[in-house]
C-alpha cells in the first residue's frame, strides 16, 4: 500500500523557483492501478521521481507497506529502490547489450536474489508477459517495441516490489499494442499483489486505473 | 552475469573503437616496456664498465711520468696523510729504483731486443736503460733492473704494486709490511737470468739482500723485477722518507670521486691523482643519455597510455550517461556500476598490455641497438697505457750519444709509475655490446604499470559515474 502525504517539491532556478509537486495527497492500495493524467510540465514526472525515491521531497512523506521513506539516506534509498520498487519507462530503457532474460536478471541482481534462482525467475516472469523461447536469448534491438516494454514489465515486476512506477507506458507502442501492454500491467499487478501508478497523458489507459488523479501546476486532484 | 563479467562484455560493445583503444594502448606500452628494457640493458651495461674500472686511485709526484722521471717525490707524511682521510680501505706506498750493473749484481732477465735498441740505444737520441760504446758508433745496453720498496708485499703479490695482471708466489715467503730487513722476492725472469732461487744472495747498493721468494706475474716483463720491503729500500737507496707512488683503494667504486678529491686537498700541488672513473665516466656518458632518453620515454609512454585510456573511458560515460541513470534507477549501487566501468577499463588495459607486452620484448633489442648505436661513438678508441712505464728499461736514461728527453705528451695517463699490463682499455668498441634481457623486473613493471594505466584511466570516469543523478537523466527522456 501506497500512502503519500503532503508531499511538496520546489527547483531553484536562475528563472526562480518552481513549485513542481504543491501539497499532494493520496492512498493506493495493494493490486490497484492508479493512473495520474495532466499535461506536459505538470509535474507528473517529478511525482514519479519522488514515488520513485530517485529525488528527495521538500516536505510530506512516503509511505510504503508500513515504511516511512522519507528518513532514508542515498544508500538506503538505493537499497530500497532495488527491492520495493519497479520501474517502466517510455522508451523502455533496457541494458542493449543484455539480452531479454539478462535484462530481468539484472534487477535480480540488485535486489540481491539467490544467484541460483535468478535465471529461473527470469524466465518465469518473462514467460508471464508473453515471452520465451530464441525470444528470450534476443537482445532488446532485435526485439519489437511491444516486446521490449514487456522485457521491461517483467524486469520491474521480477524482484515482487510492492509498488511499481509506469511513465507513460504506452507512449511508444501502437494503440493496440499499448491496450495489451495496459491490460498486462493490471493482470501483473493483480497477480503480484503490487501498486501500479501509472502517468499518462492517454484518457484510454487512465479509464482502465482503480483511480484516477489530474496533475497541474503541480497539484493533485482525483477525477470520477 | 555479475557486474564484472557485464564491465568484459561491454569492453566489446564497439568492435572498431574497443580494437582502436586496444592497439594505442599497446603500442604506448609496448613503448614503455621497450624503454625499460633499453634501460635496465644499458644500466646493466654502466655498472659492468664501471666495476672493470675499480675503486683504485694512483698518487705520483707532481709532473712524474712513469719511466720518464719528473717531479718530486712524496713522502711517508703524504702517506700518512692519505690513510687518515675518510672512505679510504687501504693504501699502497711504493718506491721504485732502477740500478744498473754498477748498483747491483743482478742482471735484467729481460734483453732490449731491436726495439730496445732502436728506442734506447739509438746514437745520438734520447736512449733509455744502460748503454756501452761510443757517440756515434754502434752502441748495445742492457736493461736496467727495477727495485720496488713496498709496505704491501700481499698485494703486490696479487697484481699490486709491481703491476702486472696475476703475480703470485711460486716458491718462498713474504715479508712483512713494516719489514726492515735486506730480503727480496724476485720475479721468475730474474731468476732465471741470475740463477736465484729462496734463500740465494745477491748485492744491491752495495748490501747483500737474501732472496725469501720468487713470484710470477704472468709476463716476462712484469717477472722481470724485484721487490723490497719499503723502508729497506728507501734506507738502501738513500731516499729515506720518499715514495714514487701512492695507490689507494676507496671504499667503493661510489667514493672513489669524493676521495680522489679529498687526496687532493689533502696533498695539493705535490701531487697528481688519478682514476679511471672519469675517464671512464666520459666514455659512458653516452650511455647515461641512452638511460635519461629510455627513462623518460618509459614515463612519457606511461602517463600517454593513461591519459588515452582516461579520454575513452569519458568518452564512454558520457555516452552511456543514460543507462548509467538507468542502472541507478533500478537499484543498482554506485559500486557495482562503478565496478562494471572498472572492469571494462581494465578490459582495455589487460588485452593492450599483453599485447604491448609481447611486442615491446620483441621489439627491445632493435630499438635499444638503434638508440645505443646512434648515441655513441662507433669508433674503437684507445684508453691508453694505464700508467708509465715502471718496470723494465727506463725511458730517458741517457744514453752514449747523450741527447736530452723530454717525456711525450697526451695519450696515457701518468699512473704514478707503475706499468698496467693489459692497460689498454677498448671501452668504447664494447659499450655498443648492448645485451637485452627480460627479467623479472620488466614483468613486475609491466603489472605495476597496467595497474596505475588502470586506475589513473577510470579515476575520472568513476568520478562521473558518482556525479550521474538518475532522476536528472530520466527527466529529460
């Protein structure tokens, strides 16, 4: 379970300062998806880098599965990224020169998964996106853009974070391609028992989220 | 697949510019790897010249050339003066007399020959040893015999005082250093010409002396002469308190410029000193720049193999400055990033060593032939006699026809009087002898070297790494 609360972030600029993240709240259970909508600029993706703990807040707190975050060192932030939290991004950002299981054994790595069990786990989340077989010994350039995003699915979801981090997950993929991958991440999320927050600017993909929040100018608001 | 393995795998990822990096790495460590070949072969060369040279210095009178006479002669208080200066082992006083029939009963075991008549006997002409006849006629001389008071009997035993390469005692005894007595240890060509052998006498300056041993030096020449205990000689001969010459032996072949400098403070103008070492130094200073220009070649290539690994590896972050983000994103510690980055640094540095390695000794001989041959004379010089003319004959001895001398100038270097068999020395024809070798220290420089390559290469890089902050690269995807 997903628990922010009052969550502020500013960046100084030699412009002034920009008030990217004002004063937000909200509460994700486990097994849902929650979808965060707005324009770019908005302050969705310094939202996500927070969530995320790739940034420190200002103010407010985090709280996942019971863990307050917010008094975490940079080392321990790492620690807990490796283990409690999946990422999806846009463009996919796989290893290119690790092939499809590589790229999943990776973050087992990180999350410090018995060595022995590491492949084997591999495999069994790549084959739970849809891939196996030459598919998996295929480096990411020899993979198609819906394959790539699922090799990226099943990395975030390999380490069973309880909280996994979608930014714009469709925007690269067709729009039916990107329906399969939508549909993937609830069934994923569903059968991992893990949060999934997901920034979109696509309406299709939010109406598919347990709940629904509006981002601007850094604020946050649930829409119906 | 851990971060070490994934750092190997990556040193792959650009075939052409991993090959590029590789070979430049190999050919500046193959450089490296040459130039201390070259040195330690050169450097091996310098101390085996320097350690023929030896720790020997030679005192002799002020203007005193050998056989040719000149100056005046030192004094036990000069000896004596010599001994107490510091870095000094031992010191050899000599006084050396040629008697001719007149002054002794011994004959020289050594005939002039038709070179000796021609230089000494020569009508008219600056004869040397002892001459018969008239000005002008046909003239024959004998070689005078050589008388040397020494106070190191020992070592004039073993190629000291009366010169030559390996005297040793074949038959008798010694005497002592101190010894004041009227004995004698003759060599074998004396001898034989005068029938002696241990316990026989003969007369010199009017005394009789007894013969205690005989010795051979190896050469006729240097066999033909005798030695003497030196007070006993300088009581004789009536030059108490007088030597011709002084050879010291420093401490090591590293004090033997200090303490030539020090004999000659101590002594001042009442004497010339002389070593080899400088002599030898002069010779070796082509070598010496051989060993400066392989130094700082071999520092140069080092540091250049560094810098290139340095700019590639920078060159590499900032080209993986994304996944870099990415990694850290997904919870990878700066360690294991940092260690991947190592790893295929050291990827880099290993195949360039090895490859730099094989070729560097391979190409050590040639380039350190090249570098030898065009730093140093190819001509064969001649080092000179290493001393005067002591032992036989006499130069400047006057002979029947009368006729001034004047001793000859340049070339040999005065030697205190004591005539060095063997004193030609060809140093120069052997210092392009240049013999390359890899030893133990080439491999250990090699490792240590690929190591700083190593480090100093991914420092940078690594502190990059640190600097990458994920959540900056991913905002601006």
């Amino acid at each position: 379970m997903l628990s922010v609360a009052n969550l502020e972030k500013t960046f100084h600029t030699q412009a002034g300062d920009v008030l990217a993240v004002r004063d937000v709240s909200f509460v994700a259970g486990t097994g849902e998806m929650v979808a965060i909508v707005g324009p770019s600029g908005s302050g969705k993706s310094t939202l996500l880098s927070l969530l995320g703990l790739l940034d420190a807040p200002d103010s407010g707190s985090i709280d996942i599965d019971g863990t307050e975050l917010g008094s975490l060192s940079a080392s321990q932030r790492t620690e807990f990224r490796s283990r409690q939290v999946g990422f999806i991004f846009q463009q996919f950002n796989l290893i290119p020169n690790l092939n499809a299981r590589e790229n999943v054994e990776l973050i087992l790595e990180y999350a410090n998964w018995p060595k022995e069990e590491r492949s084997e786990r591999a495999e069994e989340m790549l084959k739970l996106v849809g891939l196996d077989g030459s598919k998996l010994e295929r480096r990411p350039s020899r993979l198609s853009g819906g394959e790539q995003q699922r090799v990226a699915i099943a990395r975030a979801f390999a380490a069973q974070p309880p909280l996994i981090l979608a930014d714009e997950p469709t925007g690269s993929l067709d729009r039916a391609t990107g329906q399969k991958i939508v549909e993937l991440l609830r069934r994923t999320a569903t059968q991992q028992n893990a949060t999934v927050l997901v920034v979109t600017h696509d309406d299709r993909v939010a109406a598919q989220a347990d709940h629904r929040f509006e981002i601007e100018d850094g604020r946050l608001t649930e829409k119906p | 697949m851990n971060a070490l393995r994934r750092g190997v795998k990556n040193a792959f990822r650009n075939t052409i510019r991993s090959v590029g990096v590789i070979v430049i790495l190999a050919v500046a460590i193959a450089l490296s790897i040459s130039m201390l070949i070259a040195r330690d072969a050169v450097n091996t060369k310098i101390n085996s010249v320097r350690a023929t040279t030896g720790n020997t210095i030679t005192v002799s009178p002020k203007g005193f050339y050998g056989g040719f006479g000149g100056g005046t002669p030192l004094t036990n208080a000069d000896v004596t003066k010599v001994t107490a200066l510091p870095d000094v082992s031992v010191v050899k006083a000599a006084l050396t007399q040629r008697l001719r029939s007149s002054s002794t009963s011994l004959v020289s075991g050594v005939s002039a020959g038709s070179l000796g008549q021609q230089f000494g006997g020569g009508g008219g002409g600056g004869g040397f040893g002892q001459s018969t006849g008239t000005s002008g006629s046909t003239q024959t001389f004998t070689l005078p015999v050589t008388f040397t008071g020494t106070n190191s009997p020992g070592d004039a035993l073993t190629g000291g005082a009366n010169g030559g390469s390996t005297e040793k005692l074949t038959h008798g005894t010694s005497f002592a250093a101190n010894s004041t007595q009227d004995v004698a240890i003759v060599g074998t060509a004396i001898a034989s010409a005068n029938n002696l052998s241990v316990g026989s006498t003969f007369t010199a300056w009017g005394t009789t002396i007894k013969v205690v041993g005989i010795y051979d030096a190896g050469s006729t020449f240097a066999n033909n002469g005798v030695l003497m205990p030196l007070a006993t000689v300088q009581t004789l001969s009536g030059s108490t308190g007088q030597v011709t010459s002084i050879q010291v032996v420093a401490t090591s072949v590293d004090t033997v410029s200090k303490v030539t400098t020090e004999i000659e403070h101590a002594l001042g103008s009442a004497a010339d000193v002389t070593s080899q070492q400088a002599q030898t130094e002069a010779q070796l200073a082509p070598l010496n720049s051989v060993k400066t220009i392989s130094t700082y070649t071999l520092i140069g290539a080092v540091v250049a193999a560094a810098i290139i690994l340095l700019l590639s590896m920078l060159m590499i972050v900032r080209e993986r400055r994304r996944e870099i983000g990415v990694l850290k994103a997904i919870g990878a510690p700066n360690k294991s990033v940092i260690g991947q980055f190592i790893a295929e640094s050291a990827t880099f540095t290993v195949l360039g060593s090895i490859v730099g390695f094989i070729f560097g000794v391979l190409l050590a001989s040639p380039i350190t032939s090249v570098l030898v041959s065009s730093n140093t004379s190819t001509t064969t010089t001649f080092g000179g006699f290493g001393g005067g003319f002591r032992g036989a004959g006499g130069f400047g001895g006057g002979g029947g026809g009368g006729g001034s001398f004047t001793p000859p100038s340049g070339g040999a270097a005065p030697g205190g009087g004591s005539f060095r068999f063997g004193g030609f020395h060809g140093v120069s024809s052997t210092l392009t002898q240049v013999h390359t070798s890899v030893g133990v220290s080439t491999l250990v420089f090699a490792f240590v070297a690929a190591i700083l390559i190593g480090a100093i290469g991914s420092a940078v890089a690594v502190g990059n790494i640190v600097r990458i902050r994920p959540a900056e690269v991913l905002r601006s995807e």
